[in-house]
C-alpha cells in the first residue's frame, strides 16, 4: 500500500491537499492551545511528532503557527510511503528535525517516550490497525504529552464517491464494492476512534466535531486522483487506464458531482469532521 501513495504523491499535492489543508490549520491551532494551556513558553521546548504526515502540511502549519501562540516547537514528521517523505523533507526544507520512513503501528523501540505530542491531520485513520496506532501513539508520548488527530465524518462527498463506483464499467465486482464501503465507514467511525484512545491508555479523552469549507480546485482533476489511491483504487480499476472507459466515467463523475455539490469551480463545499484528543497519564 505505500506504494500506492508514493504515485499518487505530486496528484495528491495539487488536486487532494487543497481539501484537507483547512482542517490542517483547525488542527495546528488546537495543538498550539493546547500546548500554550499547558505551559507554552514555560516549557523549554515541545517535541512533536507528525504522524502519517503525507507531504508535511500539518508540521509545516505547526512550525508556521507556533509563535503566534508564543510554543516553542521542535517537529519530526513520519510517513511509510517514501515518496511523501520526499516530498515532506523538500516542503520543510530543514526546518523540521528530522523527516523519517515509519510504520505507524510499528516504530523503533527507542522512540519510547521521546515527544510531548503527536498530530495527525487525516493519517493516522487511514491505517488499516487504527487501535494499534493509537496504541503505539501512546508508547512514544512522554507522561503528560496528548495525541491529536483528525477523522473525516461520512458526510456527502464519501455519500458521493460511494455512488461514483456505480458508475464504472465494467462493473466492479459487489462484493469488492461491499468491501470499500465498509472500510470508509469503518475510518469514518468516530465512535470507534474515541474507544481506541480509551483502549489505549489515553485520559481526558475528547471528541470536537468541525465544519470547513473546503476547496476543490478540479473536479475532473481530483476524481483522477481519487481513482488511484490505495483505498479505492481496486473499485475503480475497471477505468484505471487512459480511454474512452476512463473519459466517458469522469465525465459522468463530474456531472454527478456538479449535481450534489454545485457547478462552480473551484468548488468549494462544507466537509464535516472531527478533532479526537487525548492525554497520557502522568
């Protein structure tokens, strides 16, 4: 699977980023606060992890933020697709202290409590072990550190891609498209969330839903991204290749979608979600 992201990782950064940059800031301000509430200044420095954390948007925010909430920060960023390390390393440009290859079920056991937090801006919901990540989020946090991360809701534009398999021919197979659905729900599933932060050790244990509006530059653009990333690409892969399938469905992906989301570009719509936080006993 981190294959899969390391292609989609320039597609991604031009037609996908723009969607998820918004909630990014929400998030970044939430951890800056909450650091700021805890001490800020007072404290020498904070050391943060950004986990699953794609092209680097969300350390990049943090660093970009940090001192207007007068936090100093020191921020390492993680991902397991070698391309978006890449691309991390190249938007952080030094600034971040180290951007590194992980799992994020599976780090080296010497990170051990080393940070005072852990973000995650629409990363770590999309590992497949969610409980084993949070769980593992909790072995590198220091006593007294928080974790906060980011979780789509299910609203209209999963509703939508969800509708947008029906549309491929050939078909894709049902019990394929049973499995799809399932698994966007399953990391939709704040409900799930908050019982692995609690599972995992975690107190204080707090849910805030959020509402932004998010921009789609190009419609056609990010349904051609949305096609080949790891999570759905399997419903799509009947459209996969460049042709007269593949055009005649974006061009019917694009008419469902102006139909549910409007006709301007670039369109920009309403995307709820959710901050779930939690702190490590001291």
């Amino acid at each position: 699977m981190s294959n899969g992201w390391s292609n989609v990782s320039n597609k991604y950064a031009i037609n996908v980023e723009p969607v998820t940059s918004a909630t990014g800031v929400v998030m970044a301000d939430f951890a800056l606060s909450t650091m700021q509430r805890a001490g800020g200044a007072a404290k020498k420095t904070w050391e943060v992890l950004d986990v699953a954390c794609g092209r680097g948007v969300a350390a990049e925010m943090l660093l970009n933020r940090a001192s207007a909430f007068g936090v100093p920060v020191t921020v390492d960023a993680t991902d397991f697709a070698a391309k978006m390390v890449e691309a991390a390393a190249q938007r952080l440009g030094g600034r971040a202290r180290r951007v590194f290859l992980a799992d994020a079920t599976a780090f080296p056991p010497e990170l051990a409590n080393t940070y005072d937090a852990l973000v995650s801006n629409f990363g770590i919901y999309l590992v497949p072990d969610v409980p084993k990540a949070v769980l593992e989020a909790h072995r590198l946090l220091r006593p007294g550190g928080f974790l906060a991360f980011t979780l789509w809701d299910y609203d209209d534009m999963h509703k939508l891609l969800h509708q947008l398999v029906a549309l491929v021919t050939p078909p894709c197979p049902p019990p394929v498209a049973a499995h799809i659905e399932a698994t966007v729900r399953r990391i939709c599933d704040v409900t799930a969330a908050e019982a692995a932060m609690h599972a995992a050790g975690f107190s204080s244990v707090c849910v805030r839903p959020l509402t932004t509006a998010t921009v789609v530059p190009d419609l056609r653009a990010f349904f051609e991204v949305i096609m080949l990333i790891p999570l759905r690409a399997e419903a799509f892969a009947g459209v996969a290749e460049p042709g007269p399938a593949r055009d005649t469905f974006l061009d019917k992906a694009v008419q469902l979608a102006e139909a549910t989301l409007g006709h301007e570009e670039p369109c920009v719509t309403n995307r709820r979600s959710f901050i779930v936080s939690g702190v490590k006993k001291e």
